[in-house]
C-alpha cells in the first residue's frame, strides 16, 4: 500500500516538476547544501548548535519537496554526520492522503542524541518515523527559543523554512532509507 500510494507521489512530483533536482542531487550537491541548512539552522536557533555537537549523529536533510493535490508526498536527499564526518547518504519519503493543494520546501534535522537510537537507526533496513523510532519535533516556547533543559527525548527533530521553525507538523509515517 505505502509504495503504490508512494508512486502516485512520485507521479505528482514529476507532473510538477519539483522532484528531478531532488532525485538527481549528487554527494558533493548534499553536502553543500547541508553545510547551508546547518548555518540557517543555527541562525533559526542559538540552541541548534549546542544539541548538534551534544548528538551522537544527525540526519540533515536540506531539501524536502513536499506536494499534494488530493495525494500528496514529499521526497528529500540528505546525509547523516557523525563526529563531524558524514558517514553515509540516505532519502526521506512520506505520502498523505486528505485535503492538500500546492508545494513547498522544507529542510528537516533529526538528532539522534543516545547511541542507542543512533545504532537502532543506523541497523534499519529502512527507518520509519513512529514506528521504529519516536521523534520529537521541537518548536519554539513563548520567548521564541528553545529549552535545552527540557529536552530529554533520545530523537529530536526540526523541520523549517526559510522563515524559520515551522510549527504543528510531524515526522511521523517518513521513511528514511540508505542510498
């Protein structure tokens, strides 16, 4: 069921013609732009930095298409860093089905923040958001900044634009394969 509705996305994508740069990005391409999507990150919250050297590893996923008319989907391209070092690429998909019209582009940044969600990701053959793993995905308190206290979960994720963190969206049902 997941990949028939996952090709009806991918189906949208193209008659859009959002997805071929996604699908076509090269290492050297997910690097820079994850190297950019860390700065804006950090620029979006002074707190990103400190959770991102407290992670055991981190998803960077610097561009998601995300597009819906009736069914919709989103697709990204991105790499996980651990220590400073990216060691290995990976796709994020997810599917919907509901009232959607339109496109948009979003980066997400997961951190895997104990070892043990880093290995229980890392030992997947094909990552599901909520099933195999909880995220919690922060958004910003009354002050506009994050505690860094209260954030106790060994996954956390951000999903923003370039306007900043977005709000009131989910991680849940993604698929994060290795390429």
């Amino acid at each position: 069921m997941f990949r028939s509705i996952l090709s009806i996305v991918f189906s949208v994508f193209f008659l859009l013609g959002i997805a071929s740069p996604a699908i076509a990005a090269s290492n050297a391409e997910i690097n820079a732009k994850s190297k950019q999507a860390l700065k804006e990150f950090y620029r979006h919250s002074s707190a990103g930095k400190q959770l991102f050297q407290q992670a055991k590893g981190a998803l960077i996923f610097p561009e998601v298409y995300k597009a819906g008319f009736g069914i919709g989907g989103e697709y990204g391209e991105g790499k996980l860093v651990e220590n400073g070092r990216t060691t290995g690429y990976y796709s994020i998909a997810a599917a919907s089905i509901g009232f959607q019209l339109g496109a948009q582009v979003k980066t997400e940044i997961i951190l895997f923040m104990t070892d043990k969600a880093l290995r229980q990701f890392k030992q997947s053959d094909g990552w599901e958001a909520g099933v195999d793993g909880s995220v919690a995905v922060v958004t910003l308190g009354a002050g506009g900044e994050i505690d860094t206290s209260t954030i106790k979960d060994p996954i956390i994720g951000f999903i923003f634009s370039n306007k900043g963190l977005m709000y009131n969206l989910s991680l849940e049902g993604s698929k994060i394969t290795r390429k």
